[in-house]
C-alpha cells in the first residue's frame, strides 16, 4: 500500500524506517519521514520534504519540545556511529599551560592537535564547545581529489589524501575511505580546452591524471548518457572518506601521541599578554598558551571578534541528496568513480547501493546566511540541519537525471542541508594573523574534507619550524585587509558559491563586490578607458580599449580581443613613452635607530647607501626565499620598502615579528594606502619629466636604482630610477590625493612624444622580454 503526499508516491513503509546504514558514511540529522520518487513531476517534492512532527523557525529545528523526529541524537544519512567508531569519551584532566591551544574540534582543528603531538609537541590542547565534528564536519559529503586548477594547493590535496591512506592502520579506527578515482567531463568544447591547459600542469606532481575518451568513460560509468560527453579527466586515487570517522581517527591519534582534547569547553575569552602569549579562559578553567589557532569553523568570526580581528567569512547554505538503493548501481561489479558534471554543476557518487548529488546553485539562488554574520551563529547551534529547498537546486537535479538517467526512478531518502564556510576566494586562511602575536588561523574550509590532513602538516610544520614548508601564499590570511567589508565579503562568497564548477581561464576576473573602498586617485579618470583587474582590493588597468574594438571581458585559452591592444600598449612602451598606475604596490616606512640592523637582519643583500634602490630577498631561517622588496635608503636611517600588491600584510607581518623577536628599536609603519605610484617608462621617458622638473633627470646624475625627492608639476614626489618594462623609466611615489593631478600633467607633457596609458598585461610582457622575474611567477 502506498500513500501520497503532496502529490508523490510514497511508501508506506517508508515512513517508519530510518535511513539505511552505510559504509562508514556518518551524517546525522533529524529523520526523513518518507522515500520520495526523483522522476517526472519532481518539482512538486519540495512540499514533500517538510518534516511531521519537526517544527521550524527561521529553518533551524526547535529543540526540547518533546515532538515525535525532533532532533536529540541526531540520526544518521547513510552511516552508524557507534559500531566501529563510538564518540571519544571526554576528558576530565586539565591543563594550566600550553604550548599550543586550538579551538574547534571539526576535522582541521583535530588534524592539526594529530600532526603536532606526532611530531613531538608536547602540550597541545584542543578545545571544543560542545563536541567532535559539531558544525561542518558530520555533515559534509566526504569527497577527496587529487586535483586543484592551481599549483601548490595540490601538495595539501596529496598529503592529505596519502594520510588517509594509512590512517586506520595507524590508528586501528575505521575511516571509510574508497578511492575509486572521479572524472570531470566535459559537454563543451571549452571545457575540453580547459581538460588540456590543466594537463600542462599536471607535471608539476607526482599524482595521475588523463584525459580519457567517451568510450573509456562509459566503461568506467555504464549508467551515463553519453550523448554530450566529448572527454574526462580522469583522477586516479580520488574518492570520498566518512568525515565523522576521519575525525574520530585523528583524534585517536592526537591522544595517542599525547594531546588533550578537551570538551565541552567553549572559549569565552582570548587576552593577549606583553610576552606574545595568550590567557585563555573557559567555563572549565583558563589556560596560558603560548599560541592558539582559531579552528572554529563557523564561529571563527565569533572567536576573532573576541581579538578585535573581523575575519571575513559567510557560512551558506549547501545541499545533498541521497537515494536509496537503485537496481542498476546495485547490478555493479565495482564502485563507480566520483562524477562532477561541470556544465551541469553538482558532483555524484556512489553511497553504498544508491547514488548521492550535490550541487552548486547559481549565485541568485543560493542561500546566505546573513544573521549569522550580523548577530552570530544561534546557541546551541551544532549538529542541525536546514530545512531542504529543492526548488532551489531543480535545475541541477534535472541535469543530473539527465546526465544519469537511473536517477529518474530513485527515491530520495535524504536531503542534507547544512552550513559550509566561505571566504570571498573561496580558498581558506590558513597561517599566523598580521597585527597579532602568536594568533594563528586554519578557517574558511569551503572544502575541508579534502584540506584536512595536508593543513594539519603544513601548518604543523610551520608552527615546528618557524616557517613554512613551502610557499603557499594564496591561502595567507592577510591577503585581507580593513577593506574586505561585510558586503563585500557576502557579495564574493556569493559569487564563488555560485561559480564552483565554471570554466578557469587564465587571467580569470571576477567582479562582484568591485570597486572597494581601496581605489587610486586614478580610478575615476581611467575606468571607462579600460578593463581593470583586481589586486588585493585594489582596481589597476590591465589593458586599454582601441578604438573599434571590443571592450568587453573574454577570457580564453586560445587568442583574446586584448591580445591586439595589449601588443600596441607593448609596442608604446618600446618605441615612445607609456604611463601605467602602480598604487596597489604594498609600501612600508621604517626609521629608527636600529632600522639599518634590522633590514641586514631581514635581506640577503647589502643595505643600499642613502639616495640609492636595490631589490633585495627576505630569507627565512633555513636561507629560503619568504618574500622580495625593493628597498630604497631615504635618508639616514630611514627606507622606504616596496612589495606586490598581493604580498603586503604578508611581507608586514614577517618584518613586524622579526623585528619584536630581535627587540629592534624601529618604527614600522604602512603607508600602502597614503602613496599612489606612477610609472612612466620608455626611450622618452626622460624627456617627458624633464620638461615638468627643475631637477636634473641625466645618466650621470640620476643613475639607474637611484632615488631621490623631487617636484614634477610642483607636486611632491619621490623618484626612484626604475622599471618593471626593462625600459628607461621612473617609479613616482606621491600622495594619493595627488594621482589625477600628477597624471595630467605628465600625459599633457608627453603629447609631442605620444605617449599614452598602458597596462599590467603589457608590462608583463615587457619584463618577460627582458628576464625580469617574477616573485610568485618564475620565482
């Protein structure tokens, strides 16, 4: 016998019956009530999904009213705590002191408290609010990949994956891990495209990876409709893992190596002392630690408000379905790979004898949870779930049926619906905090699953070692400033949410929550002349609109419409005069009787002479390069320090706790957003600034890496005799207020040398030309 609801087949039966287990695939949450039918007239289940006997308020379960299916012990998606993995009884000892205090017991917290104890620390303690894997961890799909589109995150993705491998033997806890590989696939000949640049730089790695034809992808997927499908990629050794039973085995092993890992025990207080170390306080007792790490998930904001810091995180809403088993999957000699139909925006595995999809709405469609940010994520908030929404992810369902055309006779036996955290890029913030002593982050994890095991050791390391394994800056949490306001930060998690599964260009920009706050003096005159990039909250021209072409953004693999103006702004800069807006460069003020000490500490070059530039490395203890500067000697005992944009609280943080440990008496101070910066470079570069200066501009006087303070146009300036192009030319730091001005003057000078803007593309390419590296590029 069968009954409906809301128009849909439901058996009876159903309605009675928890969730079947799975293997190893821990998911807790209130019990759905009824198997509902994916196939024709789907729309219609959203009204199916509420829950009898559950009541809501702004879509978070009401707990203590003693309702049939409200949620005490949340129940399971498709696993069973308590048979191979049981919760990790608390511990009733307590500690006074400690090397290293992390807060938050999701996986990346509990990865981090195994990988120091097993290196040796001693005194780690882990604290938690109320229990293991509360907020993003129980309740995440599990998958692990071997691919990133960048470069070094797929060192973490490695580790990580490699420590999963050998993690139930280690630990003798089950972790649930299958590997048994994924393939993108690609329905568009861009994406086949986008297949082949990624294959240029998958030699960077040990790990696989192909691209494989149809027939292949059938035989490894034998339920897909193969009618759109032009290629894969193909990922041996990828796979999912049980998160629950992940965090279950770190912790294990975190207590085997000797950690503490202390719960219920929120932080109700962080106080900074004068010696770099931190009082920590909890219901329990306090703590001194000499560092702590904010692991908090999504109450990282609650706990750096706690400092004065306002980290820039949005938790959203993320949905996955799981059906029931399905005839054809069951039929299967072998586990199918992981999909992620990249056109189609969501991912599908195997969960056990059914399929489970997520998906990725568009950025009008998600769900952001807004008073979460302005009032703090609810009390008591940790193992709940939202009410689903399918109309919010319909299309994707479709697609998938689509795409996997057994998903139209499943029945859905859960909905998932909980809350990830983003950051505006969507890569986490991982490493010690500018501004602040001993404060360090592992938050942001929009994919923490995957990031878990190859954080714990890089941040382990570095924590260990006193510098990083490796250069993994785009993951820097002072890639954000005081700019990165709430709206902005909504506007690009919204963005990066919603663009999850596009095609990545090179050159790639995105341009939600642009302009910030942080704009040149040259921003108004230039923006309707050109395409601007973005760089650290700034907007600076990548290249200028010709006349008759297009101007619109068209990201490519092949050739651009900017590939024509970009070759003319080349050509300016080589044969007349160019000008281009260098403000987002980061720029440091030091002075003070041990600024000179301090900076032969920092750089492996010779501190240049008063009235003179070099371009100098910062070394870490083990000699390798931390970061590059151009250093200019003002006047006695006071420098002027120049870094890319990208690299300016990461620079400043290095040079400030340098400059405490070495207890150097110098004033440090960043004037990034005070100086706007002029370049002007080309054979007439000269003759262009002469005519606007009574100071002498020859070889012989103003020598090549001199700098000197001068007036162009009678405005202020401090001239250093360099550029980026290989070119004759002149860097013009000035007074930001003074931009327009100062850019008048000299574009009105050069009209009988016809010179004209150019871009960062071009500059780009002129440095190439001349084997200019490029920190972060060839370096």
């Amino acid at each position: 016998m069968a009954q409906r609801l809301c128009g849909r087949r439901v058996a009876a039966s159903a309605r009675s019956r928890s969730p079947p287990l799975a293997r190893g695939r821990i998911s807790r949450g209130p019990r759905r009530p009824a198997s509902l039918r994916l196939g024709a007239g789907v729309r219609a289940l959203s009204c199916a999904m509420l829950r009898p006997g559950v009541q809501w308020l702004r879509g978070l379960p009401l707990r203590g009213l003693g309702l049939p299916g409200s949620p005490r012990r949340p129940l399971s998606v498709g696993g069973h705590e308590g048979k191979d993995n049981p919760p990790l009884p608390a511990e009733t000892r307590w500690k006074d002191r400690a090397e290293t205090v992390i807060i938050g017991g999701g996986c990346v917290g509990v990865s981090l408290a195994y990988h120091l104890a097993k290196a040796g620390m001693k005194d780690v303690v882990l604290l938690e609010k109320s229990e293991l894997t509360a907020g993003s961890t129980w309740h995440a799909a599990g998958l692990t990949t071997y691919f990133h589109p960048g470069i070094n995150l797929k060192k973490i993705h490695y580790d990580s994956i490699k420590l999963y491998e050998k993690l139930e033997e280690e630990t003798g806890q089950v972790v649930g891990f299958h590997q048994p590989g994924s393939i993108r696939i690609a329905t568009t000949p861009v994406r086949v495209d986008e297949f082949k640049y990624q294959m240029t730089r998958t030699g960077w790695h040990a790990t696989e990876q192909y691209i494989i034809e149809p027939e292949k992808i059938q035989e490894m997927f034998p339920l897909l409709n193969m009618n759109k499908i032009l290629a894969g990629l193909y990922n041996p050794g990828d796979g999912h893992i049980d998160p629950y039973s992940l965090t279950m085995a770190l912790a294990a092993g975190a207590r085997k190596y000797g950690a503490l890992l202390k719960y219920p025990a929120p932080v109700t207080s962080l106080k900074p002392r004068s010696d770099g170390t931190w009082d920590v306080e909890t219901p329990q007792g306090s703590m001194r630690a000499n560092r702590i790490v904010n692991a908090a998930g999504f109450w990282a904001r609650e706990i750096g408000k706690m400092v004065g810091l306002e980290h820039p995180l949005i938790p959203v809403q993320h949905q996955y379905v799981v059906t029931s088993t399905i005839a054809e999957v069951k039929a299967l000699k072998r586990e199918l790979p992981v999909l992620r139909d990249l056109e189609g925006s969501y991912y599908l595995r195997q969960e056990r004898d059914g399929l489970l999809f997520g998906p990725y709405e568009s950025q009008e469609k998600m769900k952001v949870l807004d008073s979460w940010v302005t009032s703090g994520v609810p009390p008591g908030f940790g193992k709940e779930l939202f009410e689903s929404d399918l109309d919010r992810i319909m299309e994707h369902v479709e697609a998938a049926m689509e795409m996997v055309p057994v998903l139209k006779k499943a029945d859905i036996i859960n909905i998932v619906n909980g809350p990830i955290t983003y950051s505006p890029d969507i890569l986490p913030m991982v490493g010690p905090h500018q501004g602040l002593r001993n404060y360090w982050v592992a938050i942001g994890f929009g994919y923490g699953i995957i990031h878990t095991g190859g954080i714990g050791k890089y941040l382990s390391d570095w924590i260990l070692h006193g510098e990083p394994p490796f250069d993994l800056i785009e993951l820097d949490p002072n890639r954000y400033g005081k700019w990165t306001t709430t709206q902005y930060t909504e506007a690009k998690a919204r963005e990066s949410y919603g663009f999850n599964n596009i095609v990545g260009y090179p050159k790639e920009e995105r341009f939600a929550g642009r302009p910030t706050q942080r704009v040149s003096g040259l921003y108004k005159t230039l923006e309707s002349k050109c395409s601007m990039g973005f760089h650290a909250g700034w907007e600076q021209p990548h290249w200028f609109y010709r006349l008759g072409q297009d101007t619109g953004y068209r990201p490519s693999f092949r050739r651009t419409n900017w590939f024509e103006p970009v070759g003319s702004e080349y050509k300016q800069v080589m044969q007349s005069v160019g000008v281009i807006d260098l403000s987002p460069f980061g720029k440091f003020n030091i002075k003070g009787q041990d600024s000179t000490r301090l900076l032969d500490h920092l750089f492996a070059n010779v501190i240049p002479k008063v009235g003179f530039t070099n371009i100098s490395h910062m070394l870490t203890p083990k000699g390798r390069v931390y970061a590059e500067l151009t250093v200019s000697h003002q006047s006695s005992g006071e420098f002027l320090l120049i870094t890319g944009s990208g690299s300016e609280l990461h620079d400043l943080r290095w040079i400030e706790e340098e400059a405490v440990k070495g207890g150097y008496d110098v004033e440090i101070k960043n004037i990034t957003d005070e100086l706007g910066v002029l370049g002007v470079a080309g054979p007439h570069a000269r003759k262009v600034l002469q005519k606007l200066t009574s100071e002498d501009l020859s070889d012989d006087v103003f020598k090549f890496l001199q700098t000197k303070s001068l007036k162009v146009s009678n405005i202020p300036v401090t001239a250093i005799r360099i550029s980026y192009t290989g070119e004759l030319g002149w860097e013009l730091y000035h007074r930001r207020e003074d931009s327009a001005a100062l850019y008048n003057a000299i574009m009105d000078a050069g009209q009988e040398e016809g010179i004209d803007n150019f871009g960062t593309y071009a500059m780009n390419a002129l440095r190439l030309e001349k084997a200019f590296r490029a920190w972060g590029s060839e370096v």
